[in-house]
C-alpha cells in the first residue's frame, strides 16, 4: 500500500487552479507503528518549557499513559488534565473546565484522543493562542487536522474557527486497538463525503458559490483510501488502520485548504448534527459522530436518488409560499431551547424567503443537466447500505433509534442549523419535504 508524503501538503503555498492559493500549517504527521515514542524528538525542534497533556478516562488508558511515560523519560515538565466526566460533551460546561485547567504559563496543549477531545483542545489552545498537538487514539473522524471545531453552545451545534493541530500523531499499535465501533464511524464520516461533494457542486451550480476542482479531487481521494480497507480495518489489520487514518486526516487537510468545512460536511452532516442535538437534549446516550453520518449518508442518498426519480414534475410543482410565522413555530417546536440561534440565522439571511426560493428553483431547473450527471454520479444508498452492514455498522435511524417525529424533523429542519446551501434546502424549495420524509420513514421505521 502506498503510504502517503505528507510534504507534499504541508507548510507550503498551494497556487490552485481554483485561483486560490491553499495552505496547511500543520508541521508534522505521524501515522505508524510506535509512533508515540517519536513524540520526545518531535518536540526537541521546539523549546516548550509547560506542557499540558489532555484526556479522558478512557483515552489516557488508551495512550495517555504511554504519553505521560515518553514525556518524562525526556525529562518534560508537564501537567495532567483528566476530564472528570462520564460522557464528554463539546459544550460549555467542558469549555469553562477545560479553561480553568489550562494555566497561563502553559505553552503546548498535547491531547489525547479522537473528536471530542480534539474538538474542545483545539478551540481552547487557538484562542489561548497555544500550540496545539493531537495524539490520536481511534481512526473515527476526520477532524484531526481540521481548522474548525464543532461545539454545542446553547445547545446549538455550531462550527467555531479555530487552528488544526501542528503535529498528528496516529501510533497504529494504539489505533489498531481502539473499539471496533469507533473504527467502523471513521468509515461512516468519511462515506459522508459523497453526499458533501455532490451538494457543495450543486451549490455552485444554483448560488455561485465558489468550488475548487483540486480540493474536490483531493477528497475522492480520502474516500478511495477508507471505502477500499474499510472491512480490512475491522478485522484491526495495521496497513488498512493506516489507510482509514490517512483519508481521515486527508479530509481534514481539505477544509484546512479551504478555510471551512464545505468540502466534508453536507446534507448528511445536518441531518446527524440535528440528532445530536436532540440525543442530547433528551439525556440519552448520543452515538458516535460518524456513526451519525453514515446512517445520514443512506438517508441523503435515498432522498437524492427520489429527488431524480422526481424530476419530471419539478418545473410544475407548486411554489411554496413562506408564512414566517407558521414557520417559527415549526423551529420553536423542533429546536425547543436551542431553537434562539436558528431564528437568528433566518432573520439574518432569509434563505428562506419567497424571492430566494424562487431565484434558487430557476437556477436549478436551469442546470438541471449538469445536476442529474452529479447525481447519478453518487454511490447507490444500497451499495452504501451494504458497506456499512459488511463492517457491522448500522445504516438505518431505527437502528440508532432517533425516534421517527426526529427523523422527519431533521429532514424538514436540520438545512437552518446553518446557512449552507445543500440538498435539503431544495427539498424545501421545491416542496418535497412532506411526501420524501413519510416515504423514507415506510421504508427505515418497519
């Protein structure tokens, strides 16, 4: 298996072809066996005097203690911050405790763990301007070398800028061992990734949003490495572990590239974020991020799929009209308290609006060629159903148990988390909601 040189995207200028020039700050990226027991060399290139080693219970286990051990035999001063709780959260409760942790001599925040973690690490180092390392401890996300942390403020899922990690570290030895679950989510974000790209194109093609061809490439790419080692890596095999890391890691470069997360978050990611949200406000156990996404995925591909099967009717169906107020009360009752941010958003932009909705179906029916080869371009939801069941993951929200009232909330709802255009904001454009969430529900909630 080819490994990858990560010179070749790291620390350099970028002159795209997209007319933008793309970099990626990271330093370093180590994806090995004991890759751990570099971290004393990685280290002595800098003259770091405090550090702060972070986990949970769980990931100190995992390699925190392996850490503590490398740190000292090089003779590092360092401090210990444990997360006291049972399930880590990314909101404000771990923000303050995270915060008052960190003491204002330290100069390097060195985690260890996988989202989460990660999440929270580098949003805190970034506007403490610390820097920041990643220790990673399962192969379950694509946000390790990110630049955007995602965190639930106000019960709101919310995108917040931040930096990526300047070093990765991925021992194989350790992420080889990390729960079968957590290794079949990395699998179910990065299949995500279908259904971003084909909603970031038809973006371009309906709002003239800007796309970068070699950004795109460069995702298919991570892709290619996961869905082609996914059923190898369960089996805990090191070169396919090493493949899943690699295209996660990739993905994260991609939006480092381009400053956001358009490039690995779609339609399928809202839907999950929505569950989140939801997961949470009604204190039940959330599962994992890609765990999430993947069943997202099915779901978005099944809905891009009724969406072509629907095409002969869409330049005859009726407008919808926008009662603003109807529509509040809608949020109100789909967001309960988190329900303030999403009101704001609309007030703010009005996507929803009559004049865009409009602007954005004459757009679409204009491009609608170029938008049916994109879609028919797409993995089919059941091939990507059997992916998932080949690596014992589920694929359908019965099985995460998001009740069916959520799941259809999501479908109507999850497009005003943010104001990213994408396949469920046509689904509303075009007054498809109702008819494609009832249908979904018959076929997942049997």
């Amino acid at each position: 298996m080819e490994k990858i040189d990560w010179n070749n995207y790291l620390n350099k200028d970028i002159v795209c072809s997209c007319g933008k020039t793309h970099f990626c700050d990271i330093e370093e990226i180590v994806i090995e066996d004991h890759a751990i027991q570099q971290l004393p060399g990685i280290l002595a290139k800098h003259a770091y005097k405090k550090l702060c080693v972070v986990c949970d219970e769980n990931t100190q286990e995992a390699a925190g203690f392996q850490v503590y051990e490398e740190l000292t035999k090089a003779g590092y001063t360092y401090k210990k911050i444990v997360f006291p709780y049972r399930e880590l959260i990314p909101d404000e409760e771990a923000l303050v405790f995270l915060f008052s942790q960190i003491p204002n001599d330290c100069d390097l925040v060195l985690a260890v763990g996988s989202g989460t973690i990660n999440d929270l690490c580098r949003y805190v180092s970034y506007k403490m301007k610390i820097d920041y390392y990643i220790v990673g401890t399962a192969p379950s996300m694509d946000g390790y070398a990110s630049n955007v942390s995602p965190l639930i403020i106000r019960h709101l899922k919310t995108t917040y800028e931040a930096r990526p990690a300047r070093v990765i570290i991925g021992d194989l030895d350790v992420m080889s061992q990390a729960p079968l679950s957590m290794i079949a989510a990395g699998v179910g974000d990065i299949i995500g990734k279908y259904v971003c790209l084909a909603d970031w194109q038809m973006a371009h093609m309906v709002n003239g949003e800007y796309i970068c061809q070699e950004i795109m490439k460069l995702v298919r790419q991570s892709i290619q490495k996961v869905a082609g080692h996914a059923r190898a890596a369960i089996q805990r095999d090191k070169a396919a572990i090493s493949a899943i890391m690699e295209g996660l890691v990739l993905s994260g470069i991609a939006m480092s590239y381009i400053g956001n997360s358009r490039p690995a978050s779609g339609s399928e990611h809202h839907m999950s974020h929505y569950w989140e949200m939801m997961f949470l406000l009604a204190e039940k156990e959330d599962p994992l991020h890609g765990t999430k996404v993947g069943v997202g995925t099915v779901s978005a591909l099944r809905l891009y799929e009724m969406l072509k099967d629907s095409q002969a009717l869409l330049d005859s169906l009726q407008t919808p009209h926008f009662q603003r107020e109807d529509w509040e009360k809608q949020i109100l009752d789909a967001y309960g308290p988190a329900a303030t941010g999403v009101l704001k958003l609309e007030e703010e932009i009005g996507k929803n609006s009559d004049e865009e909705v409009l602007r954005r179906r004459k757009n679409f029916l204009e491009h609608q060629d170029e938008i049916w080869k994109v879609v028919d371009a797409l993995p089919s939801s059941k091939d990507i159903q059997k992916l998932l069941e080949s690596i014992n993951a589920p694929f359908s929200p019965a099985q995460l148990q998001v009740p069916k009232e959520v799941f259809q909330k999501g479908i109507f709802f999850a497009k005003d988390l943010r104001n990213r255009f994408g396949l469920l904001q046509i689904l509303f454009d075009f007054g498809l909601q109702e008819a494609f969430s009832k249908k979904l529900m018959d076929e997942f909630y049997v």
